[in-house]
C-alpha cells in the first residue's frame, strides 16, 4: 500500500501545512534555529486495486476495484530550520511540513525584494508498487520504486498575494514485471508539475487560497503518459487557541494512448475533501499541539480497474522549539 498511502498522505497534509505553519507562529526572529517534532496515527481503507497492501495482494477481477482494506500506521514527522540574519534561511524535514507525502525535503528559501524564492529537493524512501498490478490468480509481488525531484516556488509575488511554483520529479521502478511484458505501460519516465496559488483575506484570522495545477507525467511507456489539471481551494480560520482547515478540489487526468490491456484510453476524474481541526496551546504549554483530520479521495476512470474510494484519517501531537 505505500504508493498509495504516500498520494494519500499528500492529500492531507497539504492541509497540515498552512495550519502547523499558523501552530509555529511566533514574534519575529532575525535568525538562528527552530523546528518541530509531531508524532500520531494513520487511518486508511480503500478498495484501490493499485495499493501494495497484503491483502490486496490476490486479484481475480480486473473489471472494477478491490475488495475495501484497511491500514493503521504510526507517522513520525522531524522539521529542521535555520535562518541568517540576512534572511535566507535553510531547512529539511519529512511530509508534515514538506507537504510531499512520505518523503524527505532540503531546501533553501531566499527572501528577493518583497518576494520569496524557495528551492527544495526531494526523495521517497519507502515507495512501492506491484511488479505487474494486472496480474490475476496468482499472489502480486511488491517492488521498491526510486522516487526524487525538486520544487521550485516564487511566493508572496512583488509582496502580492500571488504564488508560482515548479516541480519536476523522477520515477523509477526497479521490477518493473509489466513494463517488461508490455512496453507501453512501462512506469519509469518524469512528472512535471506547474501550480498557481492565490491567497485571499476573508475576514481577520479567515483566508480563502484557490489553486490551479497542471502535470505532465512522460513515462517511457506511452500508455502511461497522462496530462492532468486540478483546481480547488484551501480555506482556514485560525482564532487560537482552535485553528480549522478545509480542502475541496477536483482533478481530471488524460491518457492520450490506448491502453493495452483494455483496449481504450484512460480518463480519470478525482474528488478529493478534507477538514482539520488543530488545537493550539495545549495543557497550557505554548509549544504544544494537536490535530486531527479526517478526508474522502474518490476516483472514477473511464476503466474500472482504476476506480476507487478511500478514506483517510490522522491524529497527532507536536511541539515547536
């Protein structure tokens, strides 16, 4: 299932993000060292037939999803910063401040002007995914998949409330059974990724940021080449000591080619909805936080092998030093 936990987890904590950014707020520091350390729970149950879990592993039927399973998992989150004086500060940290699902991020943010130029690298370190996901009968086999890139964000535009952002990433399955079997579904090959975000004052401790997004993903197989938009919006209230976010967005992706296996081309639609509550100060401690987050992925393709629903669940505590 860890291919499928991590695009799950990166569902959610693209809503962790803006709300244990809020959780650190402080009075301005001119430099020196700060972090976080959170610890919690990870809920999922899908019927994703692409997820690696172990009993998902025997499929006799690629006309629709799997049978609903379930992961419970522990998540452990580690963020690092250090700012200069001149303003320019480095980092590193895994998914609940990368907002990379579970991977790792090092990066350099470098403020220019009123603007913020901010560049990472990244890299996954528990990927998988099945050898050959088609296969029936007989019990699939997982593989590790290497998976890296970079990201690179133009933020608080000309001191606006505009925000660019670019990130390239690179996919490599190391058994990949089905790419040997059928070159056009071959899975290795890179993604691109453009966004645009706006952030939008609503009321005093209210924000609406709306989002637009296009990917490219080049496989070496050309079945498994896609383009994809999304567009949605984050909305957070944040009245400490409580602070709430909600995400609403949708996708769309194209597979232009015919897919082998199917004999059509694949077009997916995805809902993706998730809240969060986040409770700031707690026992006291100003510090210390929790939060918890609940969200509901569903995705409807033109082939049914690839339909799905999951819902997912997070809980976890923090401290900011």
């Amino acid at each position: 299932m860890r291919r499928f936990l991590r695009h799950s987890c990166w569902i959610l904590l693209l809503a962790l993000v803006p709300a244990t950014a809020f959780a650190q707020e402080a009075p301005p520091d001119p430099g020196g060292l700060s972090g976080r350390l959170q610890v919690g729970g990870f809920f999922l149950q899908t019927d994703s037939q692409l997820s690696t879990e172990g009993t998902n592993r025997r499929t006799s039927d690629l006309d629709g999803p799997a049978a609903p399973h379930t992961l419970l998992s522990g998540l452990a989150a580690v963020y690092l910063r250090y700012q200069f004086e001149s303003g320019t500060a480095l980092y590193a940290g895994n998914p609940l401040e990368a907002g990379e699902g579970l991977a790792v991020a090092a990066g350099v943010s470098q403020p220019i002007g009123e603007s913020t130029l901010d560049f990472s690298v990244t890299w996954s370190p528990i990927e998988e995914v099945w050898e050959n996901p088609y296969q029936t009968n007989d019990a699939r086999e997982e593989t590790a998949v290497d998976a890296y890139g970079f990201k690179l964000e133009w933020q608080e535009i000309g001191g606006g409330p505009w925000q660019l952002s670019y990130g390239l990433g690179r996919i490599d399955v190391e058994d990949d059974v089905i790419g040997e079997l059928e070159p056009d579904l071959e899975r290795d090959g890179w993604i691109h990724r453009l966004g645009v975000e706006y952030t939008l004052p609503l009321s005093p401790g209210v924000e609406l940021k709306p989002h637009l997004r296009y990917a490219y993903a080049d496989r070496e197989g050309e079945s498994n080449r896609y383009h994809g938009m999304e567009a949605g919006f984050l909305v957070q209230r944040a009245r400490p000591p409580w602070v709430l976010v909600g995400v609403l967005s949708g996708a769309y992706h194209h597979y232009p080619e015919d897919h082998p296996l199917f004999s059509e081309d694949r077009r997916d639609g995805i809902l993706t909805a998730f809240g969060q509550v986040m409770h700031l100060n707690l026992f006291g401690f100003e510090q210390l936080f929790a939060s918890m987050g609940a969200g509901y992925i569903r995705s409807d393709s033109s082939i049914d092998f690839f339909d799905s629903q999951t819902v997912v669940g997070l809980a976890s505590v923090g401290i900011n030093f």
